[in-house]
C-alpha cells in the first residue's frame, strides 16, 4: 500500500519538504504498542521508537506519536533503532479524556471519520451514543452513526428515529455485519485516501464489521454473552 493510499497529499508534502531536507523518510504510524510505532512508508513499513526529544517536548501524553500521524523517521544506521523525529501537524484528534486518568490519550490522529458502532439488542444505550458523539465532533471528524445488528430489533426504525433525535446532522446506518446487509451503504465514506474510524463498546461488533469491509480476518471476534450481549475485549492495541 502507497503512503498515498494512506491519506498522504500535497499538503503534507509541502509540511514535510524541509524534513525530507534534512534526510527524513515520511511515514504514517499505523501501530502503537507500549515501547515501539509501526510506521507504514511508501515502500515498507517498519518498526521505530520516539526520540527523546519528541517525548521531551510534548506537553502532555496525547501530544506524543500516536496511530494515524504522519511522521518523519530517521532510518536505523548498522545495530541502531529506527526513530520518529517529527510529527506533522495533525487535522483531527480523537483524544479521550477518561475519568481516573491523569492525562487525555490520543486514540487516532488526522480520522476523517468516525463510524460510532452500536447494536440494536439489549447494549442499545443513547447516552452513551451522545458521549461518543460528542468525543467525535470535539475531535474534528465527521461522525457517522452505525447500527449494527439491526436484525434484532424489534423495530428497527423506530431505533433509528431515537437515535437521530439525539444526533441532529449525523447520517444512521442499520446493519447487520455477520450477514453483510446494508454494509454497502457504509462504502461511500471510504473515498481515496480518506481514514476512517470506529469507536464503540465492547460487543457490539466492531471487529467484525471491520473484517467484512476488509474482505478479510484483520481483526479478532469473540462471541457475546446471550444474557446481557457483551463481549469480551478483543483489540488490545490501536492499529490502522
């Protein structure tokens, strides 16, 4: 995949020009685990930590390289390590500020939007749609309203009326991802180069939604518990 395809434009090459100057290689990070990035370039990807003077001059945690920003790295020499030396100014934050926590952490950078995964089964919560829609708008992107498993609502359409009462301007989606109906609507907001996202609780079928857009198993799946329709937590990382 071409950094390209991966939302790369003029405007961040016209940002980056004095960087790739300097001998830096661009790059998008695509993984973040606990002491290295995943960065995608536009002929491999590779693995890289943060200099310190990135994490020396960041402010707070979400300032600091995250999945979706675009990077300049400075290419491993003989034994060394790969590093991110600079991040471009980022067009959208999605940062969580969660109770309990000392600092806000970026969840996705520079998303264009963000699909808001819920279910029509008993997990259906509207305040909870309103605090994840509210995260998104703050963050930049457009958000859009997916829910899934439409085929067990008892009236799907009446589920759909609340849900857009408490979402003025926000499109709603009805599927139903393990049989792939209405996945098509869904299809028109991954335009070239655009990134999208997904946020939702657990169980209400973000991995397998993101499999059946993929047209492959890049996410694992568990299944949910029939008393209360939750599931486990299956993506421990953030990846793009």
């Amino acid at each position: 995949m071409t950094l390209n395809a991966l939302g790369w434009c003029e405007r961040h090459r016209a940002e980056f020009a004095a960087h790739a100057a300097e001998g830096l290689l661009a790059g998008r990070v695509v993984g973040e685990h606990r002491s290295h990035y995943r960065v995608a370039t536009e002929t491999a990807e590779l693995t890289a930590g943060a200099t310190g003077r990135v994490r020396n001059t960041a402010a707070q945690r979400s300032d600091l390289p995250g999945v979706g920003d675009f990077v300049g790295v400075r290419l491993a020499v003989g034994d060394g390590a790969s590093t991110i030396e600079v991040v471009l100014p980022r067009t959208t934050a999605l940062i969580r500020k969660a109770s309990g926590e000392r600092q806000p952490q970026l969840l996705a950078a520079n998303v264009d939007v963000v699909f808001i995964v819920t279910a029509a089964d008993s997990d259906l919560n509207l305040p909870r749609i309103e605090r994840y829609l509210a995260l998104v708008r703050e963050s930049g992107a457009a958000p859009v309203i997916v829910l899934n498993k439409a085929d067990l609502a008892e009236d799907v359409d009446e589920t759909i009326r609340e849900i857009a009462a408490i979402a003025p301007g926000a499109p709603v989606h009805a599927i139903s991802a393990r049989g792939r109906e209405g996945i098509e609507a869904l299809e028109q907001y991954f335009a070239r180069s655009k990134t999208v996202g997904f946020i939702g609780s657990s169980g209400v079928g973000k991995s397998t939604l993101t499999n059946e857009m993929l047209g492959r198993a890049a996410q694992a799946t568990q299944e949910v518990r029939a008393h209360d329709s939750r599931g486990r937590h299956t993506t421990t990382h953030r990846q793009l």
